[in-house]
C-alpha cells in the first residue's frame, strides 16, 4: 500500500472556509482551524484487521508521522522524501509517481476533492485508488463513506472479494466556490476498489421547474411552522436556502446561516460562531438536506455543524428537507461527523420533509 495524506485537507470545513486552497489554508490557520486529516488516517490504519500488507509513506506529516502511532507501525518498507517545508500538490504527484515505480497495488490516499485530482494527474491507467474522506466537499466517487468503511475495503481488496471501476474525479473552483458559486467540473476517471456501500458515489445537481416548485412547497411548511423562540441552523443546499428567499434574508448557498425571529443572525457562520450562539440561546434546530448521489447529510461541506455542535442541539433537533427528485434516488442517508460514537447515536430512522406537510421515513448510517 501507498499510503499518503494532505496535511492540510478538510481544515477549512469548520471555520467556514470551504477548503484550503490558496489563501483559504492561511485564514483558516487564523481562524483557529487545527489539521485533522492525519486522524482520519489513523483511524483508517488502526481499523485494518489483516496483516498482509507493507506500508510505502512519505516521511513527516504526509504519512509517516500518522503511521508510526498506528498498530502497523511496523509494516513501513520504504519512505519518500518531502521537498517543501510546506506540502504542495507537486509534493503529491511526485510521490506518487515514485510509489507506482516502486510496483505498491494500491494508493490510498487522506484528503478531499483537490487531492484526488492532484493524485489523477500523476497515475497510470492502471493504478488502483482509494480515497479516504478528509476533505471539506468530497463530491468525488473515490472515497469511502469513512475511514472504517476504508479500512473494510482495503482488507477486502487484499482478499480479493472487490471490484475495480472507474469512477470520477468531480473538482470544483473554490474561489468561486467562496463566492457561494458552484461550478463543479469532472476532471478525471480513478480505478477504484468498490465493495457493497462502503465507497461513495459522486454529487449529482438536479435543475428542474417542478424541482424549484418542490423547494418552495418545503420552505413554505417550514417557515409556518417556525418558532419565535428558537435558532435555526440552516446548512448549506439550494433546498434549504429557499427558506431565507422567502424570508428575503440574504443566504449563503454553500455555506451555514443562522436565523433567528424570522431574521438573519449570522450569515455564513463557522463552529466557533454556532457554539457562541448556542451558549446565548436555550432552543436551536438544525436544518439539513442530503447531498444528492450521496446521501451525506453531515460531514460532507458542512463541517461547521461539527460534534460539539450537535451534541448541544441534540437528535431530536435536527430537521431534514429534500426534494422528491433527490430522495427517491436514495436507499438511506449518511453521516461522517469524524466522531464514529456520535455517528452510531445519531443513526436510526428520520422523517424527511418532502413537499408541504409531506413527510418520508429514511434511515440514517454510518458505514463501518
């Protein structure tokens, strides 16, 4: 196995910052963000139940670093070295062009959208992927729902019970991305390794009449049905942001915004934000659509609803909205929170808002 990791993936989500490319990684240091990407790595390491495999890792915070605190700190054959003080993309494509050299039968890799694309531009045909998730967005189909859904795949790959596709490699341009802009772009094809439900599919993006008549028929159920008293949480998603057009409240698509009394609280708000709201007021809610393909609707560009916020509001506080169109593609919804004994809690059955008082029962998982 390659094993690599972006050190800086997924840092952006719960500060508000939709990534960290460019000057986002910078601002997000700012905002207090803290790397998370090598405990998604190791949680994927510590969760491999089989001990047929070695390890080949770049040294420090790519790999290494992550390895040597796993069960499997033993199995590193060989380690690459890291040109930059701060990792780059050219670091990523170097190493993996080094690793495919060296023969490894797989790369798995810790990181988000842009990672994978920066992995697609160095392999071969023929090179075998798997991604797992530590990114903010994730819209690609190389990921596994989760690290331990990753670490099931990768002990079935050594097995030989999977199947290998090509799956796409979906990028977006994250300055417009920031500018609550979405402009999704399939950039490439991943052979992946895939196994029942436990790697993801790519996003889908639905524009219909009927589709727009829907989000409105749902705002309008939610709106009447709002309480003075209460915060509510709004993440990101065309579906619920229909809810601040009809208030005629300023909305962040991509991102989080808080109302309050049928007014705006704070547009575009990160975790710390939603914590201090919190601690100021005794009822929130939070409203959630599911990403459409995937079915996420936390852990998936919505990081700023992170553990600490939803332990303070609580299951029963969290409200799901989704068109007809999406939800019928789904055979459940997901979670990925980054907090495996949260997610267990929070899986069960929901009832999804699906037109004006038109209620659905889903099921919520987690994949392990």
């Amino acid at each position: 196995m390659g094993f690599i990791i972006n050190p800086i993936a997924g840092m952006g989500g719960s500060v508000g910052l939709k990534g960290t490319d460019g000057d986002a990684y910078r601002l997000a240091v700012e905002r207090g963000a803290k790397p998370i990407a090598w405990k998604r790595g190791l949680e994927f390491l510590n969760n491999i139940n089989t001990t047929g495999f070695v390890i080949y890792t770049p040294i420090g915070e790519m790999g290494l670093n992550t390895v040597k605190m796993s069960i499997h700190r033993d199995k590193v054959v060989k380690t690459y070295n890291v040109c930059s003080e701060t990792t780059t993309a050219e670091d990523t494509k170097r190493i993996v062009r080094e690793m495919i050299r060296d023969g490894v039968d797989i790369i798995v890799f810790v990181g988000g959208d842009g990672t994978a694309r920066d992995i697609c531009e160095a392999v071969n045909k023929e090179t075998v992927v798997l991604g797992v998730p530590s990114g903010v967005k994730m819209y690609s189909a190389v990921f596994a729902v989760n690290p331990k859904a990753a670490s099931r795949v990768f002990e079935e790959f050594i097995r030989g019970n999977i199947v290998i596709v090509e799956r796409e490699v979906l990028d977006i341009d994250e300055k417009a991305f920031r500018r609550d802009e979405l402009y999704v772009k399939l950039h490439c094809y991943l052979k992946i390794p895939v196994f029942e439900n436990f790697v993801q599919s790519s996003k889908t993006i639905a524009y219909s009449g009927d589709e727009e008549d829907n989000k409105i028929a749902i705002a309008r159920y939610v709106i009447e049905n709002m309480s003075n008293d209460t915060v509510y949480i709004l993440g990101p998603g065309t579906t619920v942001k229909t809810i601040n057009k009809l208030l005629g409240i300023p909305a962040t698509i991509l991102g989080v915004d808080v109302l309050y009394n049928y007014k705006l609280l704070v547009k575009d708000a990160w975790e710390k934000q939603l914590i201090e709201i919190l601690d100021r007021f005794n009822k929130a809610k939070i409203i959630l659509s599911p990403i459409g393909g995937q079915g996420f609707i936390l852990g998936r560009g919505n990081q700023q609803i992170s553990p600490n916020v939803i332990k303070r509001i609580g299951r029963e506080n969290i409200v799901i909205v989704s068109t007809w169109s999406k939800i019928r593609e789904l055979d459940y919804l997901r979670i990925d929170t980054g907090d495996y004994e949260l997610d267990k809690l929070l899986e069960g059955y929901y009832p999804v808002l699906v037109d004006y008082n038109r209620f659905i029962v889903k099921k919520v998982i987690t994949v392990t």
